[in-house]
C-alpha cells in the first residue's frame, strides 16, 4: 500500500517548503485544489506549483464543482492521475469525456454523502476510486471508520481498479486502510502538520510494515 502526501493549504510558498522535504523520499505526491465552488475555502493555483514537482508522480484531487476548468492546469504540472467528485458535479459523463484527450488516468472521489453504489454507472469509464473518510475541504478532520465499507464495496466487485481512501489518516487508522486491501492512502495533516514531512511520512510507513 502507498501513502501519499497529499498537501491542502492556501499558501503556495508554505507548501513549497514542505514538498522539497519529501523529494527523494515519497515517489508520489496529492495535490488538494479547492476553488470555493465545493467547499468554503480555496487553495493556492495549480499553476503555482509547475516546474516544483517534476520529481514526483502527481495526482490531483478537484474539489471543485466544475473541474473541466481545470484539466489544462493538472496537464501543465504532470499530473499522472487526476479525480473529481462524484456528488458535485452536473454531468460526470461531460466531465469523464472532457478528461479523454489527456495522459493522465481517471479517477472519481466518494465523499461521504454519496453512495458507493453510483460509482458503478462510471466504473468501465475510470481507473481509480478514491473514497473520502472525513468531510472534505479542511485536513485534520474526524475519520470516520463507517466509509471504510465503501472499500469493500467496491473491491468485492471490481479487484482490478485502484483504490484509495483519504482524509483522517494517521498511524491509528492507516493499519485499517491496509486491512481492506487498498492501494494507498491520501495522508494531509499527519505529514504536513508536523515539522518534520520526511520524518513523518517514514514513521507511518514503519506502522503499516509491522502489520
């Protein structure tokens, strides 16, 4: 199972700072974009952050109810995976056909409002779940274990896609993502709301090599 950075800040200098401490560390890394139009907060520019990650394999999570907008930015920085919220969006076809013409791979989000059981209309159009255990838009949210049935859900139906949880990870919960069998894991706060990104992105990989 990977664990993936995943970075949600309005402050693109700040965040800057931290993901040179993780380069040669984490193969991968997860950039958080909010534009208000989902959650109350917005987030630093896609385009703040080309030419920083090139020695990362970048996803990118929309939180945004138009991410067509914004498909043009996750191709400028690399991104290799990009997803979008279910819930939140007005045509996920539209969407899901705006996203072919780019390299990266497709993936739709599971907030906590929405049935597991809607990812299935799309589920030959995508190569990736990823399934939200907290409310999105603000890290260090309360982990909430009933989404982690979401997984099993998906994985008794499909073993060939890729799936992620995210949101509340930390060296508690991450043993119970690894039990279910995801692919990786989403980590925010646990990382990046300590001084030390490198120290604690190692950290939680020793907890889930002891299991």
């Amino acid at each position: 199972m990977l664990i993936i950075p995943a970075v949600l800040s309005n402050d693109s200098e700040k965040v800057l700072d931290k993901i040179k401490q993780l380069r040669g560390e984490s193969e991968w890394i997860q950039i958080d974009f909010a534009d208000s139009t989902m959650t109350e907060d917005t987030t630093f520019d896609l385009h703040d952050l080309v030419g920083h990650v090139d020695d990362f394999l970048v996803e990118v999570h929309l939180m945004t109810t138009e991410p067509e907008k914004y498909l043009d930015a996750c191709s400028t920085l690399g991104a290799s995976r990009v997803y979008f919220h279910l819930g939140e969006v007005e045509s996920p076809s539209h969407v899901l056909q705006e996203m072919d013409p780019y390299d990266f791979t497709k993936g739709i989000v599971l907030s906590p409002q929405t049935p597991v059981e809607d990812v299935f209309a799309y589920i030959d159009e995508i190569d990736a779940v990823q399934i939200m255990t907290v409310v999105p838009g603000v890290q260090g949210g309360e982990f909430l274990p009933a989404m982690l049935d979401k997984v099993t859900y998906v994985r008794e139906r499909r073993t060939d896609i890729w799936i992620s949880v995210d949101g509340g990870i930390d060296s508690d919960t991450i043993t119970k993502a690894k039990e279910l069998g995801v692919d990786a894991t989403g980590v925010g706060s646990a990382i990046f709301g300590t001084d030390n990104v490198a120290k604690a992105y190692h950290e939680l990989g020793s907890v889930i090599k002891e299991k």
